[in-house]
C-alpha cells in the first residue's frame, strides 16, 4: 500500500462522516503521491500525515436574540489548518449547511491555494450554520456580533485572518470588525473583505470574480483561444459570479446565464448584471425576479439544468459538488472548451475525469479562484504600511498573481504529469512549498 493510500485510510476511518474533506484529501494526495517518490526526506519529515490534520480546531457556541426576542442558538467554527508559511488566512461561511466537515475541506484547499498567490499565507477556514436568509438587518448585526465576541481571542493580524465566502459579503464583515474593533481596543486588520472606508482595499470585490476569468484567458491562450466572442454560462449570482460576469463582459465575452438555489435564466442576449447587481446586491431577491426587468429572458426551477445550455465556457461559482458527471457529459457534448471553477470543488470527481478525458481546458478551484485570496493578502499589506493603493494598482497585481499561478501550475504539471493536467499542477506547486516549510521548521506541531 502506497503511503497516500495509508494516510487516506486511516482518515477514511477517523472523519467517515466528513466527505467533502476526504474528497479534497483524495485529490490532493493522489496528486502528490509521484512527488514523494522523488522526496524521501518529505516521507521522512512526516509531512502528508501531518499535513492532513488541522493545528487547531475550534468550535464554539454562538447564542443571540431574534427580533420576537427569542434566543437562538447556532455553531461557529474555525479550523487553523497550517500555518507553515504565514498566519492562517481564509473565509467565514454563514449557510445552513456548514458543519465541521465542509469547514475542513475548505481549510485543507486553502493551504495550497494560499501557497500557490505566492503570499505569506498560512490556510484556516470557518463559519456558521446560520443563515442569513429572511433574516432582518438587526438579527443579522447582532448574530455577527455575538459570533465575533466569540471568535475574536483566536484571531489577529499576525496570527489568523478570516474573510468572506458564502453568506458573508460587506456587511456581515463591517459587522464584525465592528465588534473586533470594540472587544481589542485596536484598529488593525484582523479581517479582510472589510468597507473602503474602514481599511478595505479596492479591488477586493471584484477579485476572485476577476482573477477567475485572468486565469480561464491563460488557460486558453495556450490554445491560441480567447475570453472574446465566447458564450459563457456561470453557477451562482453572489460575489463570484457577479463579477465573473463582469470580467467576461469586459473581456468581450457573452454569459446568458446565472442562477441561485433556487434556479436559473437563461438570456440569450446577454446578461444584464445593472439588473443582477441591483437584485442581489441591494435588494437581496431571487434571481426569477430577473424575468420582471428581461421579459425574453427564461427561467427554470432548479440547479443542475444550467449545464445543459450551450456554451464555450462554463465557470460553476455557488457551491461544492454542483457539477456532476452527468453535467460533465453534458457540456463536453456542447463542445465546451473550457471549465473553470470559481467555487470551491464545484466539480464532482467524475466530472473532473470526464472534462480530462476529452481534452477539455480545466482550471481547479485552488488556481483558479485564488484571485479572492490574493488581494485580501494585498489589502493586508495595504493595512501594515497603512497605506491605499488605486484600483489599477490592484487589479494588476491581481493579474499578475493570476498569470503566475497558472504558470506554476502547467510547469508542476509539466515535470510530474501532463502539462495541460492543472489539477496535479495545482496540487503539487501549491504542496512543494509548504512541504518544504514545514520540513525547515522541524516538528513543530
Ligand atoms: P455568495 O454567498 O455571494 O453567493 C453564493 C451563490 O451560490 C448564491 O447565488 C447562492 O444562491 C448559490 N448557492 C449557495 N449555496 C448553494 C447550494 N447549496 N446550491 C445551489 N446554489 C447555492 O458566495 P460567494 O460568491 O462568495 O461564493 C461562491 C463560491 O465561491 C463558494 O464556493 C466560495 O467558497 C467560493 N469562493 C469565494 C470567494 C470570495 O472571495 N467570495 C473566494 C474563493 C472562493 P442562494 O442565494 O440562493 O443561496
């Protein structure tokens, strides 16, 4: 037995109830495996048994008071997962689903993908089970202050950074640096995501939105391809997709369609996003509400049926799982060219197979989405010098970033695997430098 295969087994018997983070495992020690081949001395330091393991995990309670004045009771968590190369840094997540799990895959991917922005990143993950849905601005407000007033002894600027993700944009993150803020008596940057009034960077909204479709425009560069004159089809109309939709515009490409749990539409025209943006992001509706300002616009209820409209380029941006082998049948019939994920493992396995298989270009979620990350780590620098840089002086770097992760992926996949093989890429370049970190540092934890 192969040691990834040792390590999986004994996770697969320790976490059996936690399959998001044994998919995410899987992946990234199947990638690794042809690494430790060449690096004893990786084996010898331990590092794949210790690389699986989070350094801390947190639970606690997180109790508020609703506007009927009934008291309410949800779970918090955060997952320190590695801090070999910086301090913890990674999203909070507010949905009904979220459990100790899903928090440790997210934590475990944050690792590499904070490793390949080429920042001093180490990877943490956290959230809620709470959901903001329905709720009113004050239970929001107060359900983030009492989940800051637990959160706040573990966190700081030189030790564990959170963001947003799912359910947690601008407000919920001015909420609670708000309480931070209060509870420390300091002003730092103790989260990222955080109002441009209050040491917020510019450039952070749109980042992971925009450095997804930097990375698709690399990918398809080494085919002699463009974002221009494309049909795009995106998952999900929160802060991802909206400002992938954006990008593609800008790029000269054409997205016909974005969904939310709910379902999705379809229109063929294009996209209005002054439409999308003015119903998520202020008036918090249902993307059916879309038909109401587009009337030749379609909507279906239901997810999964947005893959099967036709389209160059398919970027899946709500959530984990969302994109199955089916899915994947589906779009390589289209003729896709290219799949990028600007959510978190929103590929099945099987559809990551069957999009390899057929030559298809596929950028994974570590790479691809990382843009996110990367200018929280420059509104971090920004913080320390105090200083702002302009939107043009982020978004390039962002685009840098972008171009060198992907550059680091294909020439990881070039000396392990197939070059075109960005999943292995990914893995092993993000893998390689946290191993070695760890590896200097001796056993530290
Ligand atoms: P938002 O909360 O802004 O938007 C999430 C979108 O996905 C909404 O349209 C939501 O629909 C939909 N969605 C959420 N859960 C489900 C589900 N179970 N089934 C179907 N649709 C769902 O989140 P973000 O845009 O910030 O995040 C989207 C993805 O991108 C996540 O996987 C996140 O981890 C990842 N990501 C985000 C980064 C960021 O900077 N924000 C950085 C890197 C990755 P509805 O409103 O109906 O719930």
């Amino acid at each position: 037995m192969s040691l990834s295969e040792s390590v999986l087994n004994r996770l697969r018997h320790q976490s059996a109830h936690e399959p998001e983070f044994l998919q995410a495992v899987q992946e990234v020690l199947e990638s690794v495996e042809k690494v430790l081949v060449k690096r004893p001395d990786l084996v010898e330091a331990g590092i794949l048994d210790r690389i699986v393991e989070p350094e801390k995990v947190l639970m606690f309670r997180v109790t508020w008071v609703d506007d009927h004045g009934k008291v309410q009771v949800n779970r918090g968590y955060r997952v320190q997962f590695n801090s070999a190369i910086g301090p913890y840094k990674g999203g909070l997540r507010f949905h009904p689903s979220v459990n100790l799990g899903i928090i440790k895959f997210l934590g475990f991917e944050q690792i590499f993908k904070n490793s390949l922005t080429g920042l001093a990143m180490g990877g943490g993950k956290g959230g809620s089970d709470f959901d903001p849905k329905g709720k009113s601005e004050g239970e929001v407000m107060r359900f983030c202050q009492a989940f800051m007033s637990q959160l706040w002894r573990h966190i700081g600027p030189e030790t564990d950074v959170p963001a947003g993700d799912i359910g947690v944009g601008g407000r919920e993150i001015g909420y609670m640096y708000g309480t931070y803020r209060q509870i420390t008596n300091a002003f730092w940057g103790a989260l990222t995501g955080k109002g441009l009034t209050y040491g917020g960077s510019l450039g952070r909204t749109e980042a992971t939105g925009y450095g997804l479709c930097y990375f698709t425009e690399e990918m398809l560069e080494t085919r002699g391809e463009m974002v221009r004159g494309k049909t795009v089809v995106i998952s999900g109309s929160g802060n991802v997709a909206i400002y992938a939709t954006e990008k593609v515009h800008q790029l000269g490409g054409v997205v016909v369609a974005l969904s939310d749990s709910n379902g999705y539409i379809y229109d063929p025209d294009g996209i209005d996003l002054q439409v999308v943006k003015q119903l998520k992001e202020v008036e918090r509706r249902r993307i059916k509400d879309y038909l109401n300002y587009r009337p030749r616009a379609k909507y279906e209820e239901g997810c999964s049926g947005i893959w099967n409209i036709k389209c160059d380029i398919a970027l899946p941006c709500a959530t984990q799982n969302e994109l199955d082998g089916q899915a994947a049948q589906t779009l390589v019939n289209n003729k896709v060219l290219a799949v990028a994920e600007g959510a978190n493992m929103p590929c099945t396995p099987e559809a990551v197979e069957i999009f390899q298989k057929n030559k298809v270009l596929f950028g994974p979620a570590k790479a691809a989405n990382a843009g996110g990350v990367a200018t929280s780590g420059l509104e971090m620098a920004q913080n320390s010098m105090k200083l702002s840089w302009t939107f043009e002086e982020v978004d390039a770097k962002l685009k840098e970033i972008m171009r060198n992760i992907h550059k680091k992926a294909r020439e990881a996949a070039k000396e392990y695997a197939d070059p075109d093989d960005l999943v292995a890429g990914a893995n092993i370049a993000g893998f390689l430098k946290v191993a070695e970190a760890m590896k200097a540092q001796g056993i530290t934890f």
